[in-house]
C-alpha cells in the first residue's frame, strides 16, 4: 500500500504538522514492515508538478495543515486547486485524510478547514475517509522538542552517580516523573492518532472526524500560552524593537 503524506505547514520539517506526520507514520509502520510504504512530501510554496505524480501512484493520501485564520495556508489552497484540475485530467482513485492542528487547545476549531477538504474531495471526485483536529499542536510540537533533554539530564546524573558508585535514586524518581508528566499531556493526542493509523491501515474511513489536544485544563493552558507568547514575541524581538524602536514612519507633510 503507497501512502503520501503531504506537509502543507511553511515551517516544513520544523513543523508541528510534520512532527505528527512522523507519528502517524511511526503508528502505521508498527508490525506492517514492508507492507505499508509511506512517502512524506512536502507542498512547495509555487506548482508541484512532481507532488501530482505522486498522487497518481498513491493509495491513499494523507494531508497535514496547521490552522491558519481557521483555514488552510494560502499555499495549500492554490496546491488544491491545482490537484483538483490534475486529477480532473488524469486518473486519481486515492483515499483522502486530513489532520489538521491548531494553536488554541480545542482540536474542535479545526472542524471548518477539515470541511474544506472534504469540499474539495467532493469537486475532485476523489473519496473522502475523513479529517483529525489536534487542539494545542504547537504546545504538543514544543513538549516534543524539550523533553528529551529533559529526560537526557536526568538519564546523565543517573549515570554518573554510578560511575561514583552509587545508585542516584533522586535522578531515577525525577525521571520517571518527567516521563509520568509527558505521557500525561501528550496520551490522549498519540491515542488518536493511534485510531487513525488503525483507519488507514485497515482502509477504513472515518465515521466522524476525530478531535483530540493536548490533556490540559483550557484554563491553565491560557495562562502558559499566554507567557509562552509574549516571550516568543520577546526573544523574536518584536515587542522589544518594535515598540522601543525609532519609528521610520516618514512624518506628513506639512500644508
Ligand atoms: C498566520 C497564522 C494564523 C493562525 N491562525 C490560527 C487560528 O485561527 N486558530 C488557531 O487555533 N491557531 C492559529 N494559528 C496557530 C497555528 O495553527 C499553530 O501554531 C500550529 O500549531 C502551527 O502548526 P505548524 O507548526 O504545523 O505550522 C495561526 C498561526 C499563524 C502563523
């Protein structure tokens, strides 16, 4: 079985849609070695002339957006429309899914975008086996990145309180703690996408779209988000030099 997975998020590689690409296809590969072949392309930001012939020879495909003003990046619209006048042309007999990820906590919001390409599945005449909203996606993406490092140092004091000859038990219950905490925000999010590699394996289509986010009260994400923002904005230096700057405005013109 071929399988595209299409990265429609600009931040590419970096991305958070492309870091649930990669999850996703960890879910659909487990015990199905060599059975299930899946190919991650990336939607170029102009004509993706070698992305249609892909998606001729696929199976099924698998698009991957993020949320951008509830709605798909502008580059993925002129993608689907070209991919709607490709396969009007040529034959196109795949199954098309969609997960989509958002940065407020609701997956819900995706809800809209998903019924775009479900609309354009219609128009195309392709089959459309139904969508994934992941809520929080950028707080998920951000865990993922820290995480490691997080359970690196405790691994690293761990393993020099043994070469000191001792057993570090402090190092040994902070991590698993860390681990307890990561599983903690991130299950409900791999469990569905758990449920949808199981879909698509089993070329099932979904009955309903799934939405899923990241395992926190909305409440205690609003204020963590709230401060990740602002120093995002901080160390990106917008606010800094945006609002200390000079102002380059020229000045108006005196009548
Ligand atoms: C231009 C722009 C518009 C966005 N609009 C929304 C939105 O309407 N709702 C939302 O929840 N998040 C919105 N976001 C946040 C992204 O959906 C979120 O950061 C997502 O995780 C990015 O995914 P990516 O890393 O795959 O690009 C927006 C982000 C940008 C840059």
């Amino acid at each position: 079985m071929n399988i595209l997975f299409l990265i429609g998020s600009p931040r590419k590689k970096s991305s958070a849609s492309c870091y649930f690409a990669r999850i996703l296809k960890f879910f659909l590969t487990l015990g199905r070695f060599g059975k299930i072949k899946v190919e991650i392309a990336e939607i170029p930001p102009k004509a993706a002339p070698d992305i249609m012939t892909k998606l001729a020879a696929a199976d099924k495909v698998v698009i991957f957006t993020p949320l951008y003003c509830d709605g798909m990046p502008s580059h993925v619209i002129s993608f689907l429309q070209q991919a709607e006048i490709f396969c009007r042309q040529n034959p196109c007999s795949f199954d098309f899914y969609a997960v989509c990820n958002n940065g407020f906590i609701e997956g819900r919001q995706n809800e809209a975008c998903l019924n775009q390409y479900q609309c354009f599945c219609q128009k195309t005449g392709v089959n459309w086996c139904g969508g994934m909203g992941i809520g929080g996606g950028e707080m998920l993406h951000f865990l993922a990145k820290v995480y490691p490092f997080v359970f690196l140092f405790f691994i690293v004091l761990f393993v020099i309180g043994l070469f000191k000859g001792y057993s570090d038990k402090f190092a040994l219950s902070q991590l698993a703690e860390e681990i307890g905490v990561y599983l903690f925000f991130t299950w409900y999010c791999y469990f569905s996408l758990a449920r949808v590699a199981a879909k698509i394996a089993n070329g099932k289509t979904l009955k309903k779209n799934i939405y899923s986010r990241a395992f926190v009260p909305a409440i205690i994400f609003m204020f963590f988000a709230s401060i990740f923002m602002c120093l995002g904005s901080l160390l990106n230096g917008r606010i800094i030099f945006t609002l200390l700057g000079k102002d380059k405005t020229p000045a108006p013109k005196q009548i």
